[in-house]
C-alpha cells in the first residue's frame, strides 16, 4: 500500500462521510462495488453511508450507517443489497433539495451513486445544484455508457445469455427451428452483438445497424432455407425492427412454411452471482470512487479506458452515446455464413 497516497487521502479534511447508493436497472456487480466503497472509506479513516431504494430513499432519507461487517458476504451475491429504484421524484428540483438535506442532517459530506446514464442525469444536477461532491460508478448491464469501455454487470449478463443460447440451440436443433431470441439492452446493441458472436448467432439485428428487412428475408431463402436446419436470430429489444415479435411475425408472413419459434430473455439478464470481472472491476471502480472524492473530485464517472482507471465529466458521459466497435461487426461479417 502507498503509505503517502493514504496518509495524503486521509488527511483530506473536507470529506468524512460518504455515503453510496445503487440507482435505476440492477446489476450483478453492483454489491462488490458497494462493499469496496464502504470498505475504502473506512480505511481512509471515513464513515460510510447506506442509502436505500436509490434516490427514492435519498429523499425519503432512508440512510444507515455502514460498518465493514456489514458488506460481508456480499461480492457474490447479485442485485443489490441497497435496493434500487426508479424515481420521478428526483427530477424534481424539490425532490433534489429534500435529498440534499437529508444528507446535510447527517453530516454527510459526500456521495457515490452506482448506476447507468439516467442516474448520472440525476447526479450530474444534484452535483451542480447542491454543495456535495458526487461520484458516479458506471452499473449497468447494457454497457452504454460513453466515456468508460466497460460498466459492471456486463459480462455476467453476457454470460448469461451465451448460456442460454446454447441451450435454446439444443432444441432449435432437435426440431430445425428458426428461432428469435431477444435481448435487453435498452437503445444500445452491446450485449447482442457479443453474445451473438460468443454464441455462434447466424444473426444479429441491433439499433446501431438498420435493420434491413428485404436483405434479411434474402439471407433467409438462401441460408435457413437451403442450407441451415436450424438457426438463431439475436435481437436487441430496442432493435428498429420492433424486437423478436415483430421480426418473428414478420418472417413468418414471408415464410409460412418455415418452423419459428422465439424466446425474450427479459430479466434473466440481470440475475445470478456477478463473473470473477465484474467482481474485481466493481472492487476497483469503487475504490477509485472514493479516492477520486478524497482527491477533491466531484461531477465525474469511474470509468475504465484501455485498462486504466479514468474519471469523466457526468456531462461527457449524459451527453455522448456509446458506439459499438466496429471490430466487432467485422467478425460478424466474416464469421456469419
Ligand atoms: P439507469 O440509471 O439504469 O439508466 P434510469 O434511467 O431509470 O436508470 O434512471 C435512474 C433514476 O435516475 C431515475 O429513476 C430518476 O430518479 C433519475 N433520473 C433519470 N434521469 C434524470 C434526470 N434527467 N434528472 C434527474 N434525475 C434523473
Ligand atoms: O438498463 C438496464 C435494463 O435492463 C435495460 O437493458 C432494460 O431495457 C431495462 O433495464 C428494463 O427496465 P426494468 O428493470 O425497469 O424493467
């Protein structure tokens, strides 16, 4: 350990309590990075903070004290021990300030919020509005967020769906079945396109490539048809072909004869103990959350760029939309015949 960088951290004076919350979509990872922020600020000589249902429970000032015990056993477990919440309230001004007093009336002095691009809305004017330092940690599973390559959940929900793939193409096989499978995602196509290229999808429609339907039914007379028995379409749900009932329908219409079936995936995505990546990268994101606090940083995202840890302006992230890598359509193009 950097005996200088912690006596420097602890020494700063402005903060001594932190308090962290988990906002907006769950995400398997989401306790690890909990259980690194409260365990950090307590190494850095600081109390630490829970705050319950998101921003929900900021306003309704559902805050308790955390110990370190109180994170034990936990970086296994998905969801969130913290609960999470969808909060019109917090777009409010009132419900902004009512937040902020809540935090004043316990002294607390700083905040960190773990969740995706609407929560970081959030932060990013409560950050402006109010005299807090905020922090965000990037948790969700769409990996959508500009500014970072990676946000936690990501790669167990991957996973996730490789797996269930693989055995929704045990009985596609069994029956020579088209079958279309949907995927979460929000408006963005990460988690499709690679767990369609991790699970040998024969194809993958999503939002950042337009659908084009007239190629799509070509590829389906000269592929499904002649060549393959069975086949797997993956389909982001924000895709503009309307997700897998529509193209489903769709393909049914041109194709009576064909056999197809579809599976929606839905919040299976977001279950099941986070990946031994999202456990490590949640314990140093929420690290350098709160070493980013203790340095005098506020308004700023953990993010991870090419392996280092980075912090970027909420109004970067909100602002931007992620795109996919165009390496990764390139093995699509190649791989799927
Ligand atoms: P995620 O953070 O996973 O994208 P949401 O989009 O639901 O999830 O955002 C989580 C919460 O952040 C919302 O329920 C709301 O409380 C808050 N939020 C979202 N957008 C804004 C905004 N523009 N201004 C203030 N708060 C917002
Ligand atoms: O943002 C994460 C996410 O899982 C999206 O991929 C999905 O569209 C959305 O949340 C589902 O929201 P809810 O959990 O409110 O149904």
């Amino acid at each position: 350990m950097n005996k200088k960088l912690r006596a420097k951290l602890e020494k700063y004076d402005k903060i001594h309590k932190i308090a962290v919350l988990t906002s907006g979509g769950d995400a398997p990872g989401m306790n690890a990075a909990i259980r690194a922020v409260v365990r950090s600020a307590i190494f850095y000589g600081k109390e630490a903070y829970g705050v319950y249902h998101g921003y929900k429970g900021l306003i309704e000032g559902d805050i308790k004290k955390m110990e370190s015990s109180d994170v034990s056993n936990i970086i296994n477990r998905g969801g969130t021990i913290l609960k999470t919440s969808r909060c019109p309230m917090f777009k409010e001004y009132e419900g902004r300030e009512k937040a902020y007093k809540n935090l004043k009336e316990k002294g607390i002095d700083a905040l960190v919020v773990i969740g995706g691009d609407g929560s970081f809305k959030g932060a990013r004017e409560f950050s402006d509005e109010f005299d807090i330092p905020v922090v965000g940690i990037p948790g969700t599973i769409d990996n959508d967020l500009y500014g970072t390559d990676y946000t936690i959940g990501y790669d167990t929900a991957l996973n996730v769906v490789v797996d269930a793939v693989d055995k929704i193409r045990d009985t596609a096989e069994s029956h020579d079945r088209l079958f279309f499978v949907e995927v979460m995602g929000r408006d963005a196509g990460f988690i499709a396109l690679r767990s369609g290229i991790a699970s040998g999808a024969e194809a993958i429609l999503i939002p950042e490539v337009p659908t084009n339907l007239k190629k799509f039914k070509k590829y389906l007379a000269e592929e499904y048809q002649v060549k393959k028995t069975s086949s797997i379409v993956l389909v982001a749900e924000g895709d503009d072909s309307g997700g897998a009932v529509a193209v489903a329908n769709y393909v049914k219409k041109q194709f009576p004869d064909f056999n197809v079936r579809i599976s929606i995936l839905g919040h299976l995505q977001r279950g099941g103990s986070p990946s031994v990546y999202d456990r490590v990268t949640a314990s140093q994101m929420g690290i350098a959350a709160v070493e980013g606090l203790l340095a005098g940083k506020s308004g700023v995202m953990v993010g991870i760029k090419n392996r280092k840890m980075v912090y970027v302006p909420f109004e970067k992230t909100v602002k931007h939309h992620k795109t996919v890598k165009r390496e990764l359509l390139r093995i699509v193009e190649i791989l799927n015949i």
